[in-house]
C-alpha cells in the first residue's frame, strides 16, 4: 500500500571524477526512502535524460515497507552539481558516480540485496553496470530502453533538450512540460503538477527546468557529426557495445514498454526477450516513452518483480 506521509531525505556524496563548474568537489544527491520494515533491500532508481530522482515517488512510497529506495539526482539535475566540462556528461561519468553510491551504501548495509530500476539513460546506466559481477546487482528493471536507440526517437529529444526555456509562471512551465512529454501518456493535472513540481527552480520571478542546459551537447555532438551517415555510424558503434554489455548480464530482468515508444521498438524488445539475461516485457497500452511508474499497473508490475 503507498505511504503519502512518507518523505525522502536528500543526501549528498561527494564523487571522483569531473570536477563540478568552478573547479570544485562534484557533489551526487540522491533521495532516500526509509525503509519500515527489514533493512536487507535496496531499489536504486535512476531517472531519464533531462528528468530528476522525484519522479519515483510514488513507486518509492509503495516499496518503503519492505525495501529502502534511493532515487538519484544524476549529474547536472536536480540538486546534483553541474559539470565543469559539459562533454563529461556521458554514460562513463554517470556509471562511475553510481558505483561510488552502491559502493557508499553498502557500507551501512553490506549484505543488503540490491535492486535497479532505471528509466531510459537509468537503464543505460544499469546495463552497463548489470554487466559487472562485482556490483551485484540482484534484479534489473529496465523502463523502455534498449541496447538499440532509435534515430528518429534522439532526433525528438534533441529538439527540446538544452532549450533553457523560462515561464512566468509554475502553471505554465507544467503545461510546457506535458506537452514535450507526450509519450508518458494520460495523467491528471494532479500527477502532471507533481512530476512536474521537482524539475522547476524560480529565478528572479521566472521558473526554469532544474537541470544544466549542457547536458544537450554530448547530444548535439552525435547528432551533428560531418553528415547523417557519420552520426548514425557512431549511434550504431555504441549500440554494439551496449548489446556487448548486454548480453554479459545473468540477473533476471524486468522489460517494461510504452506501447507506442518510438525508443524502443517491439524488434528490440524481443531482442531483449531472446538473448543475454532473456528479460520479460511488459507493455502498456496508451503509453509513449516513457512509462512514469505512477500507475497502479505500472507500479504494481515492478513491485511484483523486485519485492518477490
């Protein structure tokens, strides 16, 4: 059953790596769920591209009575630090900050299971560390992504990521949201407001997304390499190496699809189905790219996979 009065702690870890603007210590926050029963489980959950850790709320306060979840704010969202170097925002840099958070939580909880429930990029993410023995990832959720990522599908995403857009008011930077994220299918004005909520900051009378620009030019560089066919050949090498890392990884796994995502495509998803950790799909009707996990289906199909 969800907990509304449950709340999450924001916490920080200072990283290795690229440093933050400034030259800094770069700093990673992530939001933790505190568990009410049995401290024995962790559910990592890590968001999309351009999103932030408080879209798992509501899966979080469904599994807080058996397992502590930790949402993460990857670098450059949300109260994660922005890089100095904005070609550093790459699949490396964020699969080496989430080796030093497991790495820093099972210090407290060192024979805890660990779960990863991963929204497109934080599917990436999970791939790449899935395919690792030593993390020890138990199960894998993998929320519409792929080893293979559409063309057609960045293009979309390109067009909108790194805008910096800013509105006059909260109202109008939810409605800009929704629009640009038609594929989560229908939600309320409530949900809209909720998930729209944490990726909002007001600056000087104007509210502005909650994350770095930046983050759009690793994007921009693929996308504008000498010609289309230079662009789709770097996309093609690394999906070979994400299928690479797929096929490594032996823990069961979990396949969700936005039956409409233009991301991940039905032939990708039996791929998935038929090779490296043979992952079991479940589709949902009326759904893009996304899935948002605020569901009751979709809520209740991760719960059944990673709190059996």
């Amino acid at each position: 059953m969800d907990r509304p009065e449950l709340a999450p702690q924001l916490n920080f870890l200072t990283v290795p790596g690229p440093a933050a603007r400034g030259g800094r210590p770069r700093r990673l926050a992530w939001w933790d769920w505190p568990c009410a029963g049995p401290q024995d489980h962790i559910v990592v959950c890590v968001h999309g591209l351009s999103r932030q850790g408080r879209d798992f709320d509501v899966l979080a306060r469904h599994l807080a009575s058996r397992a502590r979840v930790v949402a993460v704010d990857v670098a450059g969202r949300g109260h994660s630090d922005w890089l100095a170097d904005p070609m550093a925002y790459q699949l490396g840099t964020y699969v080496a900050d989430l080796t030093a958070l497991i790495t820093h939580l099972r210090q407290d909880m060192p024979a805890a299971r660990l779960d990863w429930v991963g929204t497109s990029m934080g599917g990436l993410i999970g791939i790449a560390l899935a395919a690792q023995p030593a993390v020890g990832l138990r199960r894998l959720v993998l929320n519409d992504v792929g080893p293979l990522i559409r063309w057609e599908a960045l293009q979309r995403i390109a067009s909108y990521l790194g805008l910096d857009p800013s509105f006059a008011s909260e109202q109008e930077a939810v409605d800009y949201l929704a629009g640009i994220s038609a594929g989560f299918g229908p939600h309320s004005p409530a949900q809209w407001l909720a998930l729209s909520r944490p990726m909002l900051r007001e600056c000087g009378g104007r509210w502005r997304l909650h994350y770095d620009p930046a983050i759009a030019e690793p994007v921009r560089a693929l996308m504008t390499q000498p010609d289309e066919a230079a662009s789709r050949q770097a996309l093609e090498q690394g999906e070979a190496a994400l299928w690479a890392l797929y096929d490594q990884i032996t823990a069961p796994t979990l396949l969700l699809r936005g039956a409409d995502s233009d991301l991940l495509t039905p032939e990708t998803a039996r791929a998935m189905a038929s090779r490296g950790p043979r992952a079991r799909c479940v589709t949902f009707a009326g759904v893009g790219h996304a899935p948002t996990l605020v569901s009751d289906d979709q809520v209740d199909a991760v719960a059944a996979f990673v709190l059996d």
